[in-house]
C-alpha cells in the first residue's frame, strides 16, 4: 500500500515537472523557427561588432580572490595575454590574512600596471559580495584620481579562462544593455568524467536553451557571477540605493540577485551568445568546476540556499504581473519540491523491490498498479526520453557526441550531488534563520594548462 500511495505521488509531481521543462523547449523551438523563417541571425559575427566604433570608457574586470595562490597567477597571466581590447584594468581583491594570494597577485602586478592589488580591510573569508565592493571603490577612487569613467565592471573567478573577444562583445552591447551575460561552458575534467562533467550537461542546456527563453519572456535575467558586464552608470545607480555598495554582501549569490535587480530597476540585460566566427562555437567563459562528490555537493548547496531557500526570501516575485518572470522565478525554487519528490521516488523504487522479492519468494502475485498510475508511468517515461534526448542533443552542440553520449548516465550522478546538497542547504539556511552571518564556502579552484585544454 505505501509503494503504491508513494508511486503515485511521485508520478504526478514528476508530471508536473516534465510539462514544466516541456513548456520552455516548445517555446525555444517556436522561437528558433521563427528565426529561421525571417532569415534573422539572433547574434552578429564577432568581425561586424570589431567595425563598430568602440565607445569610450574602461573596462574593469573584478576578480575576487580568497585561498587563491594555487591559480590567481596563472589566470592572470592568461587574461592580460589573451584580451583583444586596448583599455582595460582587472581588480583584484584579497584579504590580509591571505598572504599567500596576495604574493601571487603582486607578482603579476608588478609587471603589468593593468593589474590592480586590491586588499580588503576585513580578515577573510567574508562573501564574494563583500569582496566585490571593496573593488567597487578601488574602482572610484582611480576614477576621481585619473579622471576617467569606466564603462562596465566585469565579473570573473580566479578559475576562469577568459575569451579573447569578450571585452570587444561587451563594449559593442553595454551602450545598449544595462547587463550583458557571455554562455559558460565547463571544460570536461579528464579525471572526473561524472562529477565534473555533469556541470558540461546542465551549462550546456541552461545557457543555451534556458536563457534564451528566460530572454524571449522577458523575465530578469539572473546573472552567473563570470563572464558577465553590467554598466557603470547602471552599478553606481544600485550602490547609491544601497548605502554606496552596489553588491548585497549579505547575500550567497549575489550574482543571481543583481540580474533581477537590474531587472526590476528597468535595465535591458541580455544574454550575448555571439559566435567566434560563422557557425563557429559561441564566445563563453571556460573553466574547471568541481570534479569531487564533496566538492561539487558543497557548491550546489550553497547555489541552493542563495537561490532557492534564502534567495527566495530575499527577492520574493517581480512587483508587477508579470507571469514570465513569475514563471521563472518559480523554475528557480522548484528544487525546494523536486528534490523531496526525488528522495521519494528513489525509496518508492526500493520499497517496491523489497516488494517484489518478498512477493516472488512466497510465490503470490505482486500488487497490480491502477490503470491511473499506469498512465502516469509511462507519460513519464515518454518525458523522461524527451528530457534526455533534449539535454544530449545540446552537449552535443556544445561539446560533441561522446559527451552527449555521456550525458545520460550523469544525470543519475546530478541527482545524486543534488540529493546531497540539499541536506547541507537545509543545515545552512537553518543557521542563517538563527543568526549566523553568511560566509564564503567556496571550493577549491583548479586553472589548465593552456593552450592544450582548451582553445579561443
């Protein structure tokens, strides 16, 4: 009787979320039709944005750093040789209790003026959000002191590995965009082909499918903390809101929560899937993410708690009706009821095994299910292949095909981190209920060997 009680409440929440992730790949289609039939490229060649006039200003580039020594150098020095742009600054900001990092940033510093060593006032670790505003006033101060006005700050991590054309597509988009997100593209890990490569699967389908919809409603856009730009005059409009501080230092995903603000706040933000040349692989921020069960687990729980448990106390639902962003919003917090509904569909399947096996060794039939929950099984069933047909065909796209053939059994290793994360999210948004002050549980960050891992 529980199995069956059980089986049916999974099956119809699992329908619930296939119709959900069924909606969003129609109106990707339609919208990718449409495209077609106008004749439209949704995004111009790099070579046609390089012939526009570059609008005048630098860009910063804010690049957080707490525990970094192992990778900040390398980084750096991959970024100053690999942007194709003629002003810009990266901002580093590190702590004083973390010598070490800031040894390695001073290094790079001390030959090339375009990198500036940032050093916080408070021991670390604090937040990113915290770390990021001690780099927005850097930022002021060498504005009033050389009297220039920036025209955007972008976001990086001490990982990533920046395009060469990236500052170029943020230059051409910012007089237009409040905010400009560039698609991130995890590099697969040659030793954790499962981990590590479950982060390929969900970018690739996420910021090539996800977001364009997300776009095409008009809903905000929630920014990935990397590779994304947001208008100087638009970030000193925040900060002034906000007490002189433009990023939430209270906040454990301070990236989300900023693209939804600008949202609100009226500001365009789009989603700059621009190719390297034609037909070529888009122009996208690359790096390592975590390729270890605990690692991973840690970082999911903590996206978990900014977004779906803390975030959605923070941000609530747009002011206005608008059912697009609503939408969406809600697709951000369905963790909070899919992964209870996973927990219990993986217990139903052992429930109903000890079932059959007790059943099978008296020798009596096993329970017969309803034709209702008949239905159900196989309508999920049918979403199911969909899902997965869908999610390998963007790997695919992005990757090639034996990762998308890899796709599918790492789905079960998605399920399982998320599973996970989630114990750890429930353990930290309880602590921030009673007070704890939110900290930067960051993992630890890997950089390649360029240029064999990973090429443009």
């Amino acid at each position: 009787m529980i199995a069956r009680e059980t089986t049916l409440f999974a099956a119809i929440w699992f329908l619930v979320g296939g119709i959900d992730d069924l909606l969003v790949d129609l109106i990707y289609g339609v919208r990718r039709i449409r495209l077609r039939l106008v004749g439209r490229e949704a995004w111009p060649h790099p070579a046609s944005v390089a012939l526009d006039p570059v609008p005048p200003g630098r860009i910063a580039v804010f690049v957080a750093a707490w525990d970094e020594s192992q990778v900040i150098g390398r980084m750096l020095r991959a970024a100053l040789h690999r942007f194709d742009h003629a002003e810009y600054a990266i901002y580093v900001g590190t702590y004083p209790n973390d010598p070490a990092t800031i040894a390695a940033v001073a290094e790079v510093a001390q030959t090339d003026p375009r990198v500036r060593l940032v050093i916080g006032g408070k021991a670390g670790p604090t937040t990113k959000a915290d770390c990021l505003n001690t780099l927005w006033r850097a930022l002021l101060r060498d504005e009033t002191a050389e009297g220039f006005a920036a025209l955007g700050v972008v976001l990086h991590d001490a990982e990533d590995i920046v395009h060469p054309l990236e500052l170029k597509v943020f230059a051409h988009w910012l007089p237009h965009c409040a905010t400009v997100q560039l698609p991130v593209m995890p590099l697969p890990h040659p030793r954790s082909r499962f981990v590590a490569g479950h982060y390929c699967d969900e970018f690739a389908e996420a910021h090539a499918k996800t977001l364009v919809v997300r776009q095409a409603l008009g809903a905000g856009l929630p920014l990935a903390g990397v590779g994304c730009a947001i208008r100087r005059d638009m970030l000193g409009t925040i900060a002034d809101a906000r007490g002189g501080s433009p990023f939430d230092a209270t906040s454990l995903t301070e990236d989300y929560e900023l693209g939804l603000t600008i949202h609100a706040m009226g500001g365009k933000a789009m989603l700059a899937r621009v190719p390297e040349s034609p037909g070529g692989r888009p122009v996208a921020v690359r790096a390592y993410f975590p390729d270890t069960l605990k690692a991973s687990t840690r970082q999911k729980a903590r996206w978990l708690t900014g977004i779906a448990l803390a975030g959605w106390d923070r941000t609530g639902w747009h002011a206005r009706a608008h059912l697009g962003d609503h939408w969406m919003r809600m697709r951000d917090r369905r963790a909070t009821l899919a992964l209870p509904v996973l927990a219990i569909a993986y217990c139903t399947l052992l429930l109903w095994s000890v079932s059959l096996s007790v059943h099978g060794l008296v020798g009596s039939p096993p329970p017969a299910l309803d034709p209702l929950v008949h239905a159900l099984l196989w309508a999920n069933f049918a979403l199911l292949l969909w899902r997965l047909a869908v999610r390998a065909a963007f790997v695919h796209r992005a990757y090639g095909w034996r990762e998308a053939c890899w796709s599918a059994p790492r789905v079960l290793v998605g399920n399982y981190i998320a599973l996970f994360a989630a114990r750890r999210a429930i353990g930290l948004y309880t602590r921030m209920l009673f007070g704890a002050a939110p900290r930067w549980d960051k993992t630890a960050h890997q950089f390649p060997d360029l240029p064999e891992q990973v090429a443009g």
